[in-house]
C-alpha cells in the first residue's frame, strides 16, 4: 500500500509555514526529482509511518513507486492529524 496524506499538514513543505529553509526545500525538491520518490511527510516519519506529502504528490505523482501503486489501486490516503485511513471521496 502507498500512503499520501489527505491535505497538507500545517508545516508542510511547499507552504509558507514550512519548518525546513527555502535552501533546503530547493535540495528535497531536486532529490525527489532526481531519485524519482515521493517526500515522506515529517508529521508521519516522526510516528514512524512513510506517508507521502499530500502537494508533492499532487505536482510530482509522488515518483514511480507513488505511479505503480495509483495502476494497481493501491494508494490510500491518511488524515495528517490522526494518520487514519480516509476516504478522499468525502472530503
């Protein structure tokens, strides 16, 4: 199962109240790009869980594993507050 989170989280990357420089979101963008992969959301990791970003999943496709999953039906968004299962049609 690949996992993306519902919205963006209050800190998120790509919005204006990241917590990372703008030097260092330009290096995590170029890496993403680079390798291909998604951008595993700080508020997921810290819990332990790899939960895509909801923005960098929605600009890049989330990289070829994120691309594999949405073929196959596999991709499950997670509500960024409590990191449950969602269904994004409700929303």
């Amino acid at each position: 199962m690949f996992e993306v989170m519902s919205k963006a989280c209050d800190q998120c990357l790509l919005s204006p109240r990241k917590i990372v420089s703008d030097a260092r979101r330009r290096q995590i963008m170029r890496d993403t790009v680079r390798k291909d992969c998604s951008f595993i959301c700080h508020k997921a990791s810290i819990s332990g869980r790899d939960v895509a970003c909801r923005l960098h999943y929605d600009a890049t496709g989330g990289g070829q594993l994120a691309r594999i999953a949405g073929r196959f039906g596999m991709v499950r968004f997670v509500d960024p507050e409590t990191l449950e299962h969602v269904d994004v049609s409700l929303l």
